[in-house]
C-alpha cells in the first residue's frame, strides 16, 4: 500500500493535478487526463510514456483529492 504522505504530494506529470489510488494500490489515476499509472512494488510509475489511457468506459475512482482517501 501506497503511504499517505507520498499520496499527498504526487501530481499527473502531465497535468500536476491529483492522482487518485485504486482500491488495491495497483493504479494511480488522474481524472483530468483520463491516464492511469502502474504502481509497481509499492513504487508509483509515473512516466507519461508509461501511462495507460482509461477505455472509454473506465471511470477514475471516486475522490481526486489526491491523498488517496476514497470518498
């Protein structure tokens, strides 16, 4: 699981808005890009060219505060 103060500061590198966690802590996604980014080994992955862009029917997890508290 991902800590909670990594969460607070990590930003989209493409946008710097918030990531939001899934609830397993695999993915790291950004609702205003529509990109989600691996995290690997506890170590988010958070390289563009690294980035998958979400299906069209994928949504975000609910909560884009970004310090992964799911609302």
């Amino acid at each position: 699981m991902l800590d909670a103060k990594l969460l607070e500061i990590l930003a989209c590198p493409a946008c710097r808005g918030p990531v939001t966690p899934d609830a397993d802590h695999q993915w790291l996604y950004c609702a205003s890009c529509r990109l989600k980014y691996r995290v690997k080994d506890d170590i988010p992955i958070m390289l563009v060219d690294e980035a998958e862009k979400l299906a069209d029917d994928e949504q975000p997890p609910a909560g884009g505060d970004g310090k992964g508290e799911m609302h």
